[in-house]
C-alpha cells in the first residue's frame, strides 16, 4: 500500500489510508484539545500566507472531492482556493453531477470517490447522508453543512474570536434569533468544549433541538461552561463578549418566511441591544445577513462587526482542519 506524506519546515508526515481516517462531521469528533491544534494551525498558515503571499505546497498531489447538495459561495470559495494555495486541487461536484442517495447511494459514493481522492467535502441537506457517505469512505470526510450541525463555520467563528478577543475561553457568547439551526448548535457545542457561558435566546418554539442541548450541558459540567436559553435577547446579550445572530429565514424555511418575519423582529440585533454587552464586544455573522431583519445596518456596517474577518476566516480556519486530519488520520 502506498504511504502519503506532507513535507514541512520542520518534519515529514506519513499518511498511511488503511486504517482509520479521522472525520470532521461535528465539532465534537475531535477533542477541544484537537481544536485548539487546529486554531492554532490555522493562525499559522494564515500569517505565512499574509507574510509570503504563499503557503508551503503541503498538499502537493493531493485532491480533495467537494460534492455539493445545496449551493454556497463561502464553502465553495475557501476549500477550492485553500487547497489551491496549500498545491493541492479541488473537483467541484454539484446536484446533477451525481444525484447522491437517488442516483447511488451515499455509501458508494464514499467507497469510491475515497479511492480515488485525499479527502472529501459534502454540503448536504439531512445530516445522515454524511454519515452514511463518511460510513464508506477510506479518507476524512468534512461537513460543509448539514441541518445538524455546521462545524467549519464554527472553526472560523472561533478563529475571528482568538483574533479579536485574544482568547478563545472564559467568554460569555450570546446568539440571538432562531436557535434551532446548524450554526446554533455547533456554536453552543464548542463553547461547552471550551468551558464558556453560551446563551441563546430565542422565541418560544425555536429553541435549540432539546437532544443537542442534553449534548451540549455533557460537556459543560465537565468543563465548567454553562448553557442557558432565554426569550429574553436583552438578559441573553447582558455582559457578553460576542453577540451572534443568523438569518431569520434559511435555506428549507422559505414557506415559514410570514410567520417567522412576525416573530423574529423582537429579536434583531440592535445598537440598543449592542450597548448591554461589554464595551469591547464583538458582532458576528455567517453571512449572507438581510440588513434591517436579524441586524440593523449600523451593527452589521458598525465598529464592533467582524463578520468579513469571519468571513475571511473560513479560508484559513479550513486549510488547518485540512491539514490536522490528513496529519491525524492513521
């Protein structure tokens, strides 16, 4: 059997695909301990870039498969240029190239498109197709996005934190808006990794899925963070370091918009609302954001918002994920 390896400054690493390759389905597949590695993978490889202009070609024939059930441009964009400038290549596979689950099955496409490829990415809708597509598979499999959970975001989300705040624990992080989404639950799974106050307040009826929180509180009396859901936005964002909001109408919500537009609004992230965190607060988004609903225009345009960094973000925070599970896996 062939061995892969990775050529750095420092060291060689060997890549050997028989055994067990590491996935990132969910922030909790690898350990907070694994993600700080990771984070700090990240910062180095975004200040090499910013320093150099370029990255070291660790991925140098090296491919990785993105397969794509819904669109994006931010999960698009930052894995094809991150394995450009890390000397790999990317293969975008959209819907109609090849019908995952209709056309075969998840697993088989696992079997074979590992066989033939480094890694694998895959936005999809429900969350069990990728378990079933990383059930196959013989290299690591990414979660770009699926109604569960959305892992990368939340590696750029706490990227954009350690930047901005210089830490990544000991933070009070309040999301404001629908809290049973992807972003929600992942963002409040790696804060009770971390140790930190998540507050998520939300309406009656979209609060967090009640078995992610039973997750969530798991890893907070371990590490001393705590959970907590209100439908109160102002008690939710009192002395927070970051506040974070998301559209109020994703992608599968489209015949709820009515509804949820005349629920959402006492929820919208003001400068009102921002004046109750601490000073040096820190606004954040996934984007796409639709100004004037989840957030007024002076937060979003305003001197607190890092949501282009976030943004920004999703390129490095992704190539240190890359990086780490290709290292990791064995």
């Amino acid at each position: 059997m062939q061995n892969h390896y990775l050529t750095t400054t420092h060291q060689v690493v060997f890549f050997d695909y028989k055994t067990m390759p590491r996935h990132y389905l969910r922030v909790t597949d690898i350990s907070a301990k694994e993600t700080k590695s990771v984070l700090n993978l990240s910062s180095q490889l975004k200040k090499e870039l910013k320093a150099k202009g370029i990255n070291q070609p660790l991925f140098k024939q090296k491919t990785l498969g993105m397969i794509f059930e819904k669109p994006s441009l931010r999960t698009r964009v930052s894995f094809e240029v991150g394995m450009t400038q890390l000397g790999g290549h990317a293969i975008y596979l959209g819907p109609s190239d090849i019908q995952m689950g209709k056309r075969e099955s998840a697993y088989d496409i696992g079997k074979v498109t590992s066989s033939m490829t480094d890694m694998i990415k895959a936005r999809v809708f429900r969350h069990q197709v990728i378990e079933e597509l990383a059930s196959g598979s013989s290299v690591p499999v990414i979660n770009g996005l699926s109604d569960l959970e959305h892992p990368c975001q939340v590696l750029a989300d706490y990227l954009t934190i350690k930047e901005s705040l210089g830490r990544i624990t000991n933070l009070k992080i309040a999301f404001c808006g629908d809290g049973n989404n992807n972003v929600t639950h992942s963002l409040m799974l790696m804060s009770a990794m971390f140790g930190n106050t998540f507050v998520c307040a939300s309406p009656t009826g979209y609060e967090m899925a009640k078995t992610m929180v039973k997750e969530g509180k798991s890893f907070a009396r371990i590490t001393g963070g705590k959970i907590i859901e209100t439908t109160n936005p102002a008690s939710a964002v009192k002395d927070a370091d970051v506040i974070i909001t998301d559209t109020w109408i994703s992608m599968g919500d489209e015949k709820e918009a009515k509804k949820r537009l005349k629920v959402f609004p006492p929820y919208q992230v003001t400068s009102r609302l921002m004046q109750k965190a601490k000073p040096k607060a820190i606004f954040m988004h996934c984007l796409p954001a639709y100004r004037g609903k989840e957030v007024e225009s002076a937060v979003i345009d305003g001197p607190q918002s890092v949501v282009y960094q976030e943004a920004e973000n999703r390129l490095h925070a992704q190539k240190g994920l890359m990086v780490w599970l290709l290292k990791n896996s064995h």
